[in-house]
C-alpha cells in the first residue's frame, strides 16, 4: 500500500517557518506563520490563562473522559461572551471543537451531510485551509470575490457572485481581521451583505479566529452578531488559539445559530454524531482554562486587559509599517495597511519576487504576499520597509 504514495509537498506556511528556522542571518525577518508574538518575537502566555492553569492544577480531580460535546459550561459561556442575545439551548447550542480548524471540519461536514448538493463560496483569497478542509469533506465548492489592497471589501460584487449560488449554498464569511487581507466589511455592510446572503436562500458560516484581535472583544463579537441577528440559520466556528494564545491545546466551539429554530438540538445531535465518529472527544486542557477564566470576574477583566493590550500592539505595527513603507515607496496607497485589523496584510508580490525577497534580505512572506505584521521589530522598520519594497 505504502508503494503507491506519492510525497506531497509540504504546507507552504509550514515550509516556509521551517526555512526561516534555518536561515542563520542575523538581520532575518519572519513575516510568516500566523501566531502572535509580542515586541521580543514571543508567542507568551497570558498571565489570566497561567492563573487558570494553576487553579486548575490545583483543584481537578479526574482526568476521566468529557463527554462527545466536550465542556458544555464552556460552549454555553462561550456562546453567551459571543452571542448574549442568543439563549443557549434555543437559539444557538453546539460542542466543543478542536481549535478553530476542528469547527470549521465538523460543521462543513454537518453541512455537508445534510444536505449534499451545497456548495461552499469561499472567499478568494482566504485562509487556505478553508479549501483544504471543505475539499476532504468532499463538498462542493465555488469563490466569491474579496478585495486585497482597499479599506473594505465589494459587497456587491461579492452579491453579484452570489447570484450564481443556489438555495441552500453555504457562504463562508471570516469573522474579522481577515486572513490574508486584514480587511473586514464595515458592521453596515457586514449587515448588508447577510440580507443579500437571506435573499438568495443561502446560509452564512461564520468563521472567527481572531475575535478580540480586531476593534476590542465587544465590537469583534458585535460583528458575528450583525449576521446572526439576520440570518434564521448560521453555522459558527470560533476559536481560542490567538484571544488566549493557547494555540497548541487546540480549542474552539462548533456551534449552530438560529434564533428560536425548532431543529437546533436535532441539528446539534448530528454534530455530536460526527464528532463521535471523528475523533470521540476533544481534548479537556484548553476549555477548562476558558471556561476558568469566563467564570471569574477577576481573571476576565485580566484577560480583557491583555487582550487590549496585544491588540494596541499589533495595531501600533501596522500603523508604523503603513508609514515606513509610504517612506519607501511614494507612488503607492499603503493605507489598507493601516486600516486593516488583526495580524495579517498583503503586499502586491508575485510568488517568484516573495521568493526573492526570502532569498536576497531574508524578509520571509507568504508566497500570496501574506504578511504577519504582529512581532514586527519596530525600531528596524524603515529597514524593512525598504527591503519589503524591491519586491513591488
Ligand atoms: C480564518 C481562520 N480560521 C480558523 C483558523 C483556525 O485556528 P485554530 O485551528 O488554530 O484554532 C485560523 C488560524 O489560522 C484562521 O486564520
């Protein structure tokens, strides 16, 4: 059996943190993997989520199984930080996930299940493994157009594409700080674009990876409400990688959005069925620290505050590099730079002049021009704003 694999190349996100690892330059700058690190170029972790850990340490008593939906305490005060409109039980319920990613899987399947001939529209571009995970599930799937180097997205000509969707269609949407682009649809036109999406029968799956990354925790969560307010049934993925940094304990919630639907426990059981016949359980670790954190006042309010705080930096370095690469490069808007939210921008770059650029300054981008502009040694700025616009 081994003898009829063909090796498929490696995650070029992946390959290309790998590559930087080796690269032994000193003045090497890694715009790459889409973790975020901190000033020194550390991915730290937060003092709330360290206090929970201990807590917990200190306080668990079995390591027993969780059950299929995981912390169900976690999921509902998830929903509700998310969602407080929504009562869990009646107008949103779902399970625990395996990260952001593990969501997005088991509701492209339930979606999938359900109904068989829906196709996915994806934004073009995204976060690549939109494609990957809804192409093994085996959907259907089709692009809708995205802007990369303005302050908003065309919502209608996203609405336009969407005319050739049919009933029934899933429209995938992120849920802030887009990744690559950093661009987001203005809360109106965020509303805008779901009454196009209820227009056409189609059914909105939101995908929020970076909720708190954006315009505060409130104001992202605002945003995921702008489509749930609208839409009688939504599919939502979050996840708690980046808001708690604890990317490796694989934690979000898979959860399904209809205000007072009749069908939303039916629904949720199919969910649990899939993630039985999946992976059985999700792991404990990540939601009990959530859920530890969600439970205390004290420890939320220190969250809260870290959260701002990543969040000021992050913004902070995409308003210096917008200006570093004005200084650089005249003839050029670099203003979406500025504007845009959470980790990510774009450069206009071919993948040969990425590659380059890799290669001749050991500036490390995506191929897609994709920049993690969070870590960003601000005090080298100009020198890599110069570096970063040979390859424009
Ligand atoms: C758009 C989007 N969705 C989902 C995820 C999933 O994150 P995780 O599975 O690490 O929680 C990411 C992470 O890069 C993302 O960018």
């Amino acid at each position: 059996m081994f003898d009829t694999a063909v090796a498929r190349p490696i995650d070029q996100i992946i390959a290309i943190s790998r590559a930087y690892q080796e690269d032994p330059r000193d003045d090497k700058v890694d715009f790459g993997i889409g973790v975020y690190k901190d000033e020194t170029g550390l991915t730290p972790i937060m003092r709330s989520v360290k206090a929970a850990e201990q807590r917990l340490i200190d306080t668990q008593k079995t390591k027993t199984y969780v059950g299929v939906g995981g912390d169900q305490k976690f999921v509902e005060l998830f929903a509700n930080q998310v969602l407080p409109d929504h009562a869990y039980g009646t107008d949103i319920i779902g399970i625990q996930s395996i990260g952001g990613s593990g969501a997005v899987r088991v509701l492209a399947e339930l979606a999938h299940s359900l109904n068989p001939d829906a196709c996915f529209w994806i934004p073009d571009p995204s976060w690549p493994n939109h494609k990957a995970i809804i192409g093994a599930v085996g959907a259907k799937m089709a692009n809708y157009p995205y802007a990369k180097f303005t302050a908003e997205p065309d919502v209608d000509a996203i609405l336009t594409a969407l005319d050739g969707a049919s009933p029934g269609d899933v429209v995938v949407i992120h849920g802030g700080c887009h990744n690559p682009t950093g661009i987001d649809p203005s809360i109106e036109e965020l509303g805008r674009l779901t009454d196009g999406i209820g227009e056409r029968g189609l059914i909105p799956f939101v995908d929020a990876a970076y909720l708190g990354f954006g315009d505060g925790w409130e104001e992202d969560s605002a945003r995921v409400a702008a489509v749930a307010d609208r839409a009688p049934e939504m599919l939502l993925a979050l996840s708690c990688s980046k808001n708690f940094g604890i990317y490796r304990e694989r934690t979000g919630a898979a959860l399904l959005v209809g205000k007072g639907h009749a069908n939303l426990a039916a629904a949720n059981s199919n969910l649990l069925a899939l993630a039985r016949a999946n992976y059985s359980m999700p792991p404990d670790h990540g939601a009990a620290i959530v859920r530890t954190i969600f439970e205390d006042p004290e420890l939320k309010a220190d969250w809260l505050a870290e959260l701002t705080e990543i969040r000021e930096i992050i913004n902070k370095s995409r308003s210096a590099l917008a200006l570093a690469l004005a200084r650089a490069k005249q003839d050029r808007d670099w203003t979406y730079i500025d504007t845009g939210r959470g980790m990510f921008s774009l450069i206009d770059v071919t993948p040969e002049a990425a590659e380059k650029l890799r290669e001749d300054h050991g500036v490390y981008i995506i191929p897609d021009g994709r920049m993690n502009i969070a870590g960003i040694d601000l005090n080298k700025i100009d020198e890599i704003a110069a570096k970063l616009v040979t390859a424009v």
